[in-house]
C-alpha cells in the first residue's frame, strides 16, 4: 500500500509522519556500493557500474559515489531521491552476502513498495524461496530503469554467471 517515512521528535516522544506517499524515481544519479571489492565482482555488475561512473549508460548521466557502509543508511538515502545501492556477489562471497530473510528481502519489500526494484543481478529478490534462515544473497536495489539496466547486464553474461543466478531460485 506505499511507504510513508516517520522521523522521531524527540520533544514529543513519538514519531512523526515526516514523507508521506513516498515515490522512488525510476532513475538516480548515485550509485552506492563498497568499490573497493570491485575486482571481485562478476563481468556483468562491473560493466553496469562503470556504465554508472563513466556516463555511458541509456541516460547518458554520470552517477557519482556514495556510500555509508551502511544497507539502512545507504537504502534510505537511494529510497529518497533514486539511484541504486548493491550489494553484489562476489569472488568471495560468491552467493552473497546479504541474509535474504533480515536484510535483502525486507529492504526490497519496501523500495517495491516506492516503486522501485530489486535483482540478484537476474532474479527478483522477492521471488526468491527462502532455503534456510541465514540464507545468503546478492542485491541490487534501486530504480526501475536501473535495475532494468543491471538485469540486461546479467541476461547478455556468460552461462556460468547465469548458472550461479539461477541457483537462488
């Protein structure tokens, strides 16, 4: 039914509807993710974000970087005025590293909500079932042109990045 943002005002001790009907814009200009594991990162989501910094994606918009470390902080700021955070699989972590159950699907609940959108990379997070508790995965939210963009990224890979995409379903 949509999202509404409460902001506590701590002189009267209860929260306050500060954004309501909150909308996400299909398309941002910042993207947030830790940059530093890029390297570690599959083919696709490297070339979806340098298509982000360099300008070159269908928009034609240089993204700049920001990111908190922090999925809330980083979410709320990109549920607000658009663009994507990720959290993406990687060398390491190759079934990622956000808990599907308490992290990856309540935050795409929400930004779905906004209407934005949330992928593994070819998988809608809320499509996926959950096998265990602390069940790992990789997550791309943001706005819906973005995720449109990642997800071509993904389509257009390799068949073994696939293969690792669709062993969350």
């Amino acid at each position: 039914a949509g999202v509404n943002i409460f902001t506590l005002d701590l002189g009267l001790g209860e929260f306050v509807l500060t954004h309501p009907h909150v909308r996400m814009p299909p398309r941002g200009r910042i993207y947030s993710m830790n940059a530093a594991n890029y390297k570690k990162w599959d083919a696709p989501m490297q070339r979806f974000v340098d298509s982000l910094s360099e300008g070159t994606n269908p928009a034609g918009t240089a993204y700049s970087s920001r990111y908190i470390g922090s999925m809330v902080g980083d979410v709320h700021r990109t549920l607000l005025y658009g663009g994507v955070f990720a959290y993406p699989a990687d060398t390491k972590n190759p079934s990622g590293k956000l808990r599907l159950l308490y992290e990856a699907a309540p935050l795409a609940y929400l930004i779905e909500q906004a209407g934005g959108a949330a992928t593994t990379g070819l998988v809608r997070v809320m499509d996926i079932p959950p096998k265990n508790v602390h069940q790992r995965v990789p997550c791309i939210i943001g706005g819906t042109e973005e995720v449109q963009e990642v997800r071509a990224f993904y389509a257009a890979a390799d068949d073994d990045v696939k293969a690792r995409q669709q062993a969350f379903l």
